[in-house]
C-alpha cells in the first residue's frame, strides 16, 4: 500500500490548495477535459508550478547529470599513480581488493596517459580529458567511490535509485517530487538519450512508488525528440478527444480506488498538453548562435560526438527554461550498452568516448558559467564504477575490468567548490584510504545543494518513510562552497 505524506510536513512553506486533482475529477462529469483544454490555452495561472519549498537556502535550483555508463578508468581519469608505471607487468600478489578477480597472478597495468596539473588549483587530470582539463578550477573530483557490487545492473541501479535491486525511485524522481517544476509548461525530469537502455532498464529512470507524474521524460537526439510533440490535429478536433477522455475518467474515477494512479495521468496528460507549446523550442539548438554550436561539438563529423553535444546543449536549455533534472546518457558507438566498458582496447575505446562526450561537458560548464548559470547549476559526472589498476596480461590490445573499492567523479557550480580534489585511493589505486564516499553520500549532498534535507525528504510505502538514502548518507562538509 503507498500512502503519499503530505509535503507541507517535508518541505517547509507548501501550502495544500483547497481541491486537488482527483476530488476535481470525481465531483465534475467534465473535470479532466476542462483542466486539459484550460492549461492548453493558458487559462491556469502561470505560476501555478507546483513547485515546493526547499528545507532550507538552496545553493542549486537545477542538476544535469552526465552520466559514463560501463565505469571510466579512475587511474586514467583524475587519479595519477606512477607506481603503476612502475611495477607494470608484475604480479599483484597478495593486494586483492576485488570479488570477481581475485586472481594473484593478474598483473599492474600503467596508464597509457599521462597526467598534469591543470588551472590555477593544480589538480591532477590527464591527457584523456584535454578540454575537462581546461575547466579544472570549477570541479571537484571525488576520488573517493566505494560501490557495492562490481556488477553493471547492479551499479547502475545503485547510482540512480540508491538500490542494487531497483525498485525505487531514481534520484531525478526524488528531486522533482521534493522541489516539483519551475515550469509548468516542462517536465520537471527529463532524460537525453538516444533509444538506449541502460544497464538495469529503465527502471533507472522511473518514478516506482512515488506518484508516476515524477518519472522522467525521454527526448531523442536524433529525429523528433519526442513523439507527437506538435498536434495534428486542429483545437476543435482536440477538444472534442479530451471530451471523450473526460467523460471516460470521470466514470472510470467514480468506481476505482486508485484515485492517486488517476491523479498522476491526469498531471501527465497535463504536462503533454502544454508541452506541445514550449518543448519544439527549447529542444531546437538550431537558435543557438553557430560559435555556441561548435564550442559544445554539434558540427563534429562523428555522428556519436555530434548526438552528444545536442543533448548537452538542450541540457543548458532545459535547465534554463526551468527543468529541474536533466540526465544526459553517453551514446554507444559499437551497439555495447556499457560504452565505458573496456575489459580490452582500453587505449582505443577510452579515446573514442573521450572524444564524444569531453568536449561537450566542459562547453556545459564553460556555458552555464558565462550565462550565471553555473552557481545555481549543479553538474554531475560519473560512470556506476571505475575499472581495476590490473589487468590479465599486459597487451597492446588490453584492457581494465569492473572496480567499486575506490573510483572517481567530479561534481561542478551548484554549491560545490571548484578546483579540488577530495579523498584518496592507496598507492595502486586499488582500494580507498581516506575519506570514503558511498552512492548514498553523493545522493544526499545533491539533495543538500538543492536544500533538501535527505532524511526529511520521505514517502510512505510499504509501512514506512521511504527515501532515496535509506538509512545511509552524509554530506561531507568539506567540498560544500
């Protein structure tokens, strides 16, 4: 059974409107019809967001993550270890830190990069990352990652929903049901994809027990972003199909229990009527000046960079036309679901997703800075995993397989300080020695920037509060602005 809390009770300041939705839909034979045609024709007041109170002063008001799914290479990234370089070749031994390889006889691999410090704050990126490089001074790597199991699905779930098995709300769905829509006229979740699906399915994506009006809204990169965004149909012809909807859930409301199921259609449909006005604009990057278009890669002759960059330029358009939550995927060139997932060609591959996404993130932060954007944006950049220092067999063609005892993100703008590196792995890269960070740590401290409190922020279901923390998750104090 899912019985919704009141949010006037989790976030401080939201006012209960005197009818909602479903007792609208129940008492009037025409309800749903009405509120469809009257939001279509901007008869509701443009305010009427839904938006909530944070908990307290926000640093953030949007997010847009971008994320590296199959697990980039921490040791080839943002952490630097010479004795790599140094032992390459020879027997780990005794230091096994990982449950799938735990072979003694794997051996060192070095990386093929090399690293330097970049930005007036010195922090150390390699050569991988040219054009993250020359935003160092407004990211904060995490070098810190502990997962749980070194397993795709698993971390992919971990990473979204803060679960190894899924079944709960993604991290976008807690955002939008915590803080709700700048813009009436968008959705408050969105997802930029290119008809992938990840690693754990869309259940990644998905709003599980929270009401199904939070889940996210997928737009293409290529063809039209989303289906049937711009009506055929003439007004009349429209309002005579939302009559029929409206006589239909009227009768179908007056005999169903689920009144919440209800509910969250009718917000859907709501949500689809309106953004048939504003999404084809916000969507089209073809306003955007040519110099913006080439500094986020929309003019690279490699149509997997040229899919990236759209989505990452329409993530700073989302943003700024009010969306709240925008997850950017990273596209696959080879069919491979995991596109960061180099067990061999590690050299070759790591270089081609490079080459497809880095440019763009760093155009993201670069844009969002010189608009005023970046300091109430918070960007995310993360894969569910890192990949181990070692590897079978030192080859020209070999790779690095699946790590969760110590890996590294960056976070950027949004109330995070710039220009720093916080936690560190042992000598190998192989396990972490200082300043642990799980999952559940990253959740609440993007739930902090947007000021959420992660234990207030609660649904009831299944007998208890529910949050995207379970019971974990701290906030380190250390990286906040």
């Amino acid at each position: 059974m899912t019985i919704p809390l009141s949010r006037t009770s989790q976030c401080a300041g939201r006012v209960a409107p005197s009818f909602d939705r479903r007792g609208f839909l129940q008492s009037a034979s025409a309800g749903f019809g009405w509120l469809a045609f009257s939001a279509l024709h901007g008869e509701r007041a443009a305010a009427d967001t839904g938006a909530l109170q944070p908990h307290y002063r926000p640093k953030a008001k949007n997010v847009v993550f971008c994320f590296m799914d199959g697990g980039p290479s921490h040791v080839d990234t943002f952490d630097p270890k010479p004795m790599l370089t140094r032992f390459e070749g020879q027997k780990i031994g005794d230091r096994l830190t990982n449950t799938l390889y735990t072979d003694p006889n794997r051996v060192w691999l070095g990386s093929p990069w090399k690293f330097r410090q970049r930005g007036e704050s010195g922090i150390w990126i390699s050569d991988l990352f040219p054009h993250i490089a020359s935003v160092a001074d407004e990211i904060c790597v995490l070098r810190s990652m502990v997962g749980k199991q070194p397993l795709h699905g698993q971390q992919c779930l971990l990473m979204h929903t803060g679960r190894v098995l899924g079944q709960a709300p993604s991290l976008g769905a807690w955002v939008s049901y915590g803080l709700g829509s700048e813009n009436a006229n968008l959705p408050s979740y969105v997802l930029l994809n290119n008809d992938w699906v990840p690693n754990g399915g869309m259940e990644n994506f998905a709003s599980s027990y929270l009401p199904a009006s939070h889940q996210a809204t997928s737009l293409r990169a290529k063809g039209m972003p989303v289906d049937n965004i711009i009506p055929t149909d003439s007004a009349a012809i429209q309002r005579r199909k939302l009559a029929v909807l409206a006589e239909q859930d009227a009768a179908f409301a007056k005999l169903s229990s689920d009144t919440a199921a209800i509910e969250s259609a009718i917000v859907n449909y709501e949500t689809a009527f309106r953004m048939q006005s504003l999404l084809p604009d916000v969507a089209d990057i073809n306003a955007e000046p040519k110099h913006i278009q080439q500094m986020y890669g929309v003019d690279s002759k490699d149509e997997h960079q040229q899919y990236y960059a759209t989505q990452a330029l329409r993530a700073r358009r989302l943003v700024e036309a009010g969306v709240r939550f925008v997850e950017i995927t990273c596209p696959s060139f080879d069919g491979n679901n995991s596109p960061w997932d180099q067990h061999g060609l590690l050299k070759q591959n790591h270089e081609k997703n490079a080459r497809i996404t880095e440019q763009s993130v760093a155009a993201l932060i670069r844009d969002l800075k010189q608009r005023g954007l970046l300091d109430e944006t918070l960007v995310v950049w993360a894969g569910e995993m890192g990949r181990t220092p070692h590897t079978t067999k030192v080859t020209p063609t070999c790779g690095r397989d699946h790590h969760v005892k110590g890996y590294s993100i960056f976070m950027a703008g949004g109330g995070i300080r710039g220009g720093m590196s916080y936690g560190e792995t042992n000598d190998f890269g192989n396990a972490v020695v200082e300043n642990e960070l799980s999952i559940h740590d990253i959740h609440a401290t993007i739930l902090h920037c947007l000021g959420l409190d992660h234990e207030r922020l609660t649904f009831r279901h299944g007998g208890r509060n529910q949050r995207l923390t379970d019971v974990h998750g701290n906030v380190p104090q250390e990286i906040l602005a």
